[in-house]
C-alpha cells in the first residue's frame, strides 16, 4: 500500500488535475464546443484513473486492519457515496499501466500548452496580417484614385496625340501632293524643251528684225527719205511683233506654273487656317474650290472692264483695229500694277459669304484666305492676256469622273464612276488640259445635270454690282499719263 500511495503521491495528479481545470477555465470562451468537451472528457478520465488508484489504496488498507477494520467508515461514508448510482468497476489494468496513462496525460497537456502558445501567436499573426490587410485596401484605395486620376490625364494626352496624328496626317497629304506637283514639273520637261525653242526661234526672228532695221537706216542715210504713207498700211508694222507676243509663250509657261503651285502652296496653307474654324474637311475643301471659281469670274470681268477702258483711251483714227488691240494688251501687260487687286478680293468674299452652297461658322471671315484669293485673282487677270485665254474646266457635283482633267484625292474609291464634290478646279485651253484639278469620288454619288457652279469663258454677264466695284480697277489719272 504504501508504494502505491508513493507512487500516487510522485506522479503529482491533483496537481496536474488543478491544472487542467485552471487551463480549461482560462480557454473556455475561446476555444470551440468539441475542445471543451474533449477537455472534460480528459478531466473526467484523469479522475477516474486516481479514483481507481484510491480503490486500490482502499483494498489495501482494508485487508491490512482485518476482516472488520474501517467497517463503520466503509458503512457511514463509502456505501452511501456509492448509493448515488456512481459505481466503478474495479480496473482492469494494472498500477504500472496506471501511471503510465498518468504521464501520457502529462505529455499530452503539455503538447496541448505548446499548441495552446503557438494558437496564440496564430491569433497574433492573424491580427497582426488583419492590420496589413486594412493596410493594403488603403494603399488600393490610393491606387484607384491615382488610376483614376491617370486616366483622366491620359484621356487629355491621347485627345492631344490624336490632333497631332490629324496634323501629321494633313502634313503627310501636304507632302505627297508637293511630290505630285514635282512629278507633273518632271513630266513637263518636254513643254520646256519646246518653249525653249520657242524663245529660240524669238530670238532668231528678232535678230532678222533688227538686221531688216539696219539695212532700213542704211538705205535712208544714203537716199533721201521716202514719202510718209498711212501708219495703218506701213509693212514694218504689220511684221514687227508686239511684245506680247514675243513673250507670251514664257509668259504662258510662268502662268501654268503659276497656277499649279498655287494648288500645291496656297491651298493647304488655306485649308490649315479653315480647319482651325471649320471641323469638316469636305465643307473646307468646297469653300477653298469656290474661292477659286469666284476669283476667276471676278478677275475676268475686271480685265474686261480694265481693255475697254485703255481702247477707248487709244485714238482709233490713228490705229487700225487690230491694231488697237493688240496695244491695248500689250499696254495691260506692261502695266499689270494697275490692277486693282484688292476690291476684286473684297468682290470675292462677299459674293461667298451669300453663296448657298456654303455652311460656315458666324465667327468664321473668308479674310483668313485673302492670300489665296489674291493670288488667285492676280494669275487669272494674267491669263485673260492670251488668246485664248486659258479658264478653269466645267465642274458638277455628280458630274461622270474624267481621267484627263483630274485626279482621286488620297480619300477617294478607285472604282466610283462619279464626282462627290472638287478639291480643285482642272485648268485649261479649249480641249486641252493645262494642269489637272483634283475630285473626290465615292459610291453613291447623286448624278445630276444641274449647273451647280459652271464657269463660262466667253458668255460671264456682269453684275451691276461688279460693273461699280470694278470702275475702281483701273486710275484715270495714271492711265492718262502712262505713255502707251
């Protein structure tokens, strides 16, 4: 007995049941239904294995008092205890078997504190990643709005961007519509062989005038001087050329050239100034087209009225009628500054600003072109000198597509047989074409027979409005006194 209650006695089970049941209580509220009853049915075991200990202790010293030792204790406090329904079988297992459960029920709580520890760091980590976690939304808060914010910015830089990739753009078609114009210069190097030989063969009759002339003072330094005839029958003055018509192949040639640089210049550095107002490109290539179909009619009517004014200066009486004509050309030519060139472009822009077919902005003022309508005007008035005179080429909306007088704009589909609207007007001299226009043509074009805006050589009425506009064209005074 007494080893027993020794061995009882060093394996410290009250001790380690205290324990249990101080732990227990601690982690009561903190650990789940199934541990606590685990945690009971520990306990409850554990109390059973020094319960049966104490049995055994019992047995012990009951059969060393005799048969009827602690008979009354057994009888006053045992059978009533036992009296309750509570009974225990007396175990199986042996002392040693016993205390070996004691141990593992040791080893086990202490397994169970160490889990117990490292639950606690979990919750610790746990809390401690929860704090990271609130961390990491803020920094994602923080992220989006940025994101937001750069989007913003990037939507502003990329509207930028695409209005430079437009600039690009129309710098690019700027580019290859220079490149068609040196084509076309290149293409008419045989024209300037020709006019090369034209101004030869100038030269060369001018050489045989001035050797006619010689011999002429010659023969009338050594003979007395013939009777004077009628200047309209002299022959020297039906063979000279006027200087005119000596030049006018040279002449001819600048005007041309003239006039295709105007399309390659002058209209993109128009059409830039207009897209700053205007947003559609077919609307500013029309108002650019009809510029220049007014700029024509103007200048024509101008020099009609500016070679009826230098006739009737010349004294026909003196002159024969053709010859008449011809100075007065050649005084037009001479005098090309006596052209009143600015009240034709005011004539320009206001027969545009009430022309139907053009929709514009109220802040919009056809003075942005004024570059192009002079010019325009200036090489039109130039051109009326020549007989005939070179004149822009019939232009329809829906008119049927020709090859020989233009050319698809970069935007056009190959295959359309008709004319949406004209980028420029094709220029040339009777059934010959000078310079090629350029046309857009697209499917679905509405062919039609109408006249939108013919531009007619030889049957222009003039307006009574031009008539007062255009008296200004021409200075009595200057006029008067240039020498004709």
């Amino acid at each position: 007995m007494a080893d027993t209650l020794r061995r009882l006695t060093s394996t410290s089970s009250f001790s380690l049941l205290q324990d249990k049941l101080e732990s227990w209580t601690r982690d009561y509220h903190i650990i789940s239904c199934e541990q606590n009853l685990n945690r009971c049915c520990e306990l409850i075991e554990l109390t059973a294995k020094i319960q049966s200990q104490l049995f055994t202790i019992l047995n012990l010293t009951a059969a060393e008092g005799g048969p009827y030792a602690g008979l009354d204790t057994l009888k006053t406090r045992l059978l009533p205890w036992l009296g309750t329904c509570f009974s225990m079988a007396r175990p199986s297992v042996t002392d040693d078997t016993s205390l070996q459960l004691i141990q593992d029920s040791v080893e086990k709580d202490r397994r169970i504190r160490e889990l117990s520890v490292h639950h606690d760091s979990d919750k610790q980590k746990l809390s401690s990643t929860r704090l990271q976690l609130d961390s990491t939304r803020a920094e994602l808060v923080d992220a989006q709005m940025e994101l937001d914010e750069t989007k913003s910015k990037s939507a502003t830089t990329l509207l930028a961007t695409e209005d430079e990739i437009l600039q690009l753009r129309a710098d690019l078609r700027s580019a290859h519509e220079q490149l068609d114009v040196y084509r076309r210069k290149l293409e008419n190097a045989d024209d300037h062989e020709r006019q090369i030989h034209l101004l030869k063969d100038e030269v060369s009759y001018l050489s045989t005038g001035k050797a006619l002339l010689q011999d002429k003072l010659t023969r009338s330094r050594s003979t007395s001087p013939p009777p004077r005839l009628a200047r309209s029958s002299s022959p020297s003055r039906k063979e000279s050329p006027t200087r005119a018509q000596l030049t006018s192949s040279s002449r001819h040639a600048r005007l041309v050239s003239r006039y295709s640089d105007l399309h390659a210049v002058e209209r993109l550095e128009a059409q830039t100034l207009l897209r700053r107002h205007i947003e559609g490109l077919e609307m500013v290539q029309k108002i650019i087209f009809i510029a220049v179909e007014e700029s024509f009619k103007t200048a024509k009517l101008a020099y009609r009225h500016f070679k009826l004014r230098v006739r009737k200066t010349l004294c026909p009486s003196r002159f024969g009628l053709q010859d008449v004509e011809d100075s007065a050309v050649d005084y037009i030519i001479r005098n090309m500054d006596l052209y009143d060139i600015q009240t034709n472009v005011n004539d320009v822009i206001n027969a545009m600003n009430v022309n139907p077919r053009i929709s514009f902005p109220p802040e919009v003022d056809f003075v942005l072109i004024s570059t192009l309508i002079r010019e325009t005007c200036r090489v039109a008035f130039a051109l009326q000198t020549f007989s005939p005179p070179p004149d822009l080429a019939f232009a329809s909306d829906g008119e049927l597509y020709d090859d020989r007088k233009y050319r698809r704009s970069y935007d056009s589909e190959s295959a359309a047989p008709l004319v949406m609207y004209h980028v420029w007007p094709a220029l040339v001299e009777g059934d010959t074409v000078l310079v090629k226009g350029e046309a857009v043509t697209r499917r679905g074009a509405v062919w039609s027979r109408s006249r939108s805006s013919p531009v007619r050589s030889r049957s222009l009425s003039p307006t009574r409005t031009l008539v007062f506009s255009n008296r200004k064209s021409l200075s009595p005074d200057r006029l008067t006194a240039s020498r004709l």
